[in-house]
C-alpha cells in the first residue's frame, strides 16, 4: 500500500491484534501492520477509526464522556453498566471526561469553535409579538454571569472557591441555546464572538448584551465579543437593590416598604433609570434615620448611577426586547448542577474540563455530536 504520510510503497509486515472496549463488551481485532522505509510503522485499520491511545472504541468514548459530564464520576460507572453492561472504574470515567474536556479547551484556547453540523438552520432572529403588538427587526442575546465552585485547597487539604463564569447565545424566542464556560470572563466573552461567528448571528440587527452589574462583564463582553453590543441590565437584579434599602429603610416585610418597592419598580420599568436615579436623590431623611439606612441609600444610588446607561427600560419594551437574563441564570443553574453537589470538592482543572463538556451538552444545536466527530477527525490526522 501507499504509506499515508509520503506516498512511498509501505510493506506489510503481520497482522497485530489490538483489544477495545465497545457497547458490546471487550472485542479483539486483528489490524494490519505496514511499514515505510521512510515514515515508520502504519495501521491504516486505527488510523481510519480516528483510535487514540486509550482502549475505548469511538462509539463507547462519548457515552462515557456523557455520563461524566451528568454526573459525579462513581454514580456514572454504575449508569454505564446499566445503559451497556460496560464496566469501568470510576477513575476511568473521570480520566476519560477530563480528557476530552481537555481537548475542547485546547480547541478553545487555540480560537476554534466546534463547527455546528452541516446543513443547520438559522436561528430565527425575529422578536415574537407581545401584547398583540408586532416589533421591526432583529436581535440575538448575549449573556454573561458567574457562580463559585469549591476547590481543593494544595495537597487536598482545605476548601476555597472561584467563580466561573458561564456564557449564553440565545434567540429571542428561546429556542436555540448555546452555553460556554470558563474561570476567565474575558476567556469566555471570546469563546462567546467565535460561536456566535460560527452560529451567524453577526447577521442579527441588534446583540442585545443582558446581564447583571458583575464587576467586569460589561468591559469583558465590549472587548473581547464585541464592540456592536447593546447593553441591558436585567431588571430583576435592579428589583433586588430596591428591595435591599426597602427592608434598611422600612424593616423586613413591611407594607410600606413592599409599596414603595412597587412604586420604584414600576417607574423603573416605564420611565427609566435616570427618573428613578433623580427620584431617589430627592429622598428627605430626618436626623433620626439610621446611620445603616443612609448607607443603604448612598449604595442604592452609585448602583442606578453606575448603571443607568443600560437602565432605558421603556426604549427596550418598545423594541420588544427581554429585560430580564433568565436564559443565563438558568445556564448558571446547569452547570453548577453539576459542579457544586454536595461534598464535591474540585482540582482546578479538573472542574474547568468537566465545565467545558457540560456548556457543551446543554447547547444542543448538534455541538455535542460535532465535537465528537471532529475529535475522532482530528485523531485520524494525528495517526
């Protein structure tokens, strides 16, 4: 045969037998053994099936992977064995999901997207009637927000936490997701620009950036995905500050306070951040008000200050955009699902590959298939 590297005839030598583990148990193959004067040994057999140096067929490597990337290690080895009859440690299912987790990084790090497959639709990108009113144009959401994992302190001992940040494209009908995952928020805005490059959302009028008044996200998004965003701040998480000086200033469950709460939020939602931040300045304290209800107050106004650039709520509903980021909470839910059960404690590393696997699987859009295929592909180059 024609050696695969050079092109210079490669002799065969034997026949070299080689033991997997597939779906259907242990399986021994016999593969031919060629050699290349010039390039060394070949079998074209492992080559074609993209085989790596672990025992695992290509059918049998994405379950696994999927099993650890659902759930802890140990409950995924006994739902293997009850999904195929294959046995494996709960060592190797991890091993097994860092590895690939490993290789999705890699290809992140190295500015790749996993290619959705061919022939996928594109997202619809026009906004869904509300209230019997139609609305112009189009818009895709980008979201960014981040919660802590436990990680093992150096030798194992003592428990710390990061936070990672979790990334969301999604549709304005909600219909399509795609999840990204990373300790570093400028990381993930920039595995953010290249799916959604790959996704054809640049073809959107509008990128509608929802997120919460995290230190850096704006910065991180503007930078790193793109200059073109339109910033909202999710308006529940401006909610929660009202209510925050609400129970300083009235106390906790106080009917006064819920109705001033109401007030601030409705004119809020129909006037905008720059009504309610001159309504909140012209709030008269008597010299008996407590010193922690003053601060309640000086930290409720550099908050609408601070952030009333993207607080023109009454623009955005004309528009028929969200103004709330519930599409990334519930990302954030996902996976830290998976990343903060109970008495799990994570290397960072570990905890990143796991993550990227897991932002991976909640996509949909065909990624977690793709990934495979392609990693198979690349394999096969390798070989």
């Amino acid at each position: 045969m024609a050696c695969p590297d050079c092109g210079a005839d490669a002799k065969f030598i034997n026949y070299l037998p080689r033991t997997l583990e597939t779906l259907y148990g242990l399986v021994t193959v016999q593969r031919a053994y060629y050699h290349c004067p010039d390039c060394g040994g070949h079998v074209p057999w492992d080559r074609e099936l993209g085989l790596d140096d672990s025992r695992q067929s290509p059918g049998l490597q994405p379950l696994v992977g999927l099993v650890g990337t659902l759930m802890p290690f140990g409950k995924g080895e006994d739902v293997l064995r009850r999904l195929s009859g294959v046995r494996l440690s709960d060592s190797t299912v991890r091993r097994r999901t860092e590895e690939a987790g490993l290789d999705l990084r890699e290809r992140h790090q190295a500015g790749e997207a996993v290619r959705p497959p061919a022939g996928q639709r594109p997202w619809n990108l026009t906004l869904p009637d509300r209230d019997e009113h139609s609305f112009a144009g189009t818009v895709a959401y980008v979201g960014l927000d981040a919660f802590a994992v436990p990680i093992r302190g150096p030798h194992g001992q003592g428990i710390g936490y990061r936070m990672l940040y979790t990334g969301v494209l999604y549709d304005p009908r909600k219909k399509h997701t795609v999840y990204v995952a990373d300790f570093d928020h400028e990381a993930a805005a920039t595995q953010l620009r290249r799916y959604a490059a790959a996704l054809r959302l640049g073809a959107a009028d509008t990128l509608v950036a929802l997120t919460d008044a995290g230190h850096g996200l704006e910065e991180a998004l503007r930078r790193c995905c793109s200059g073109a965003l339109v910033f909202v701040l999710d308006f529940y998480h401006a909610a929660e500050h009202l209510h925050t000086f609400a129970q300083a200033w009235h106390g906790r469950d106080s009917p006064v306070g819920r109705a001033w709460v109401e007030e601030a939020k409705g004119l809020l939602r129909e006037s905008g951040g720059a009504v309610l931040l001159e309504q909140l300045q012209q709030l008269v304290f008597g010299p008996e008000t407590a010193a922690a209800v003053l601060e309640e107050w000086r930290l409720l106004l550099g908050y609408v200050r601070d952030n009333v650039h993207r607080m023109a709520y009454p623009t955005y509903r004309a528009r028929g955009w969200d103004i709330g980021s519930g599409p990334t909470e519930a990302g954030c839910k996902v996976l830290s699902g998976r990343l903060k059960g109970t008495g799990m404690r994570w290397c960072v590393c570990g905890s990143e590959q796991v993550a990227a696997l897991r932002a991976l699987d909640a996509s949909g859009e065909g990624l977690w298939d793709a990934f495979w295929e392609q990693r198979r592909l690349r394999n096969y180059q390798r070989n």
